[in-house]
C-alpha cells in the first residue's frame, strides 16, 4: 500500500496528498492504488469546496474567470 498524507480540515472534509511508493509500486513508478495514511496534518480553516470554490491555485482562479465570462449575460457570435 503506498502512503499518503491526510489533511483535515475544520470542516471536516479530507483531501489526500501522495507521500511514498510502497514496494511493488516503487519498482514501476506508480502508484499501486490502494492507499495507507502515512501522517494526519490537521488544518485550522475551512476546504476550497466550503470556502466557496476560491482556490489557492491559479488554474482555479483561470477557471472562475472562464466561468464569469460564460454566465455574465454575453453570448457568443454564431458564424454563418
């Protein structure tokens, strides 16, 4: 079973971050799939899904803006 970290947040949910390739899995470079909690990090504050969808990355802060644009009453130029 390969490791991971698990962060718990405040609000209860869980996010699990990759730590360590267990023995067979090392060999290959991947990940075996089953999955053992190396380390628990507790966090004081709330997960991105309970903050409100505002990320910390900035992929998500490109993806909020797509979303914007989309729902902000525009709508696209069909070609003829």
């Amino acid at each position: 079973m390969c490791l991971y970290y698990a962060h718990a947040f405040s609000c209860k949910h869980m996010t699990f971050s990759f730590a360590r390739f267990c023995g067979p899995a090392s060999m290959i470079q991947t990940p075996c799939g089953e999955r053992r909690i190396w380390q628990t990090i507790p966090l004081d504050e709330l997960c991105d899904d309970c903050k409100g969808g505002q990320g910390a990355f900035p992929d998500d802060h490109f993806q909020q803006q797509q979303q914007q644009q989309r729902y902000s009453g525009r709508q696209s130029r069909s070609r003829r």
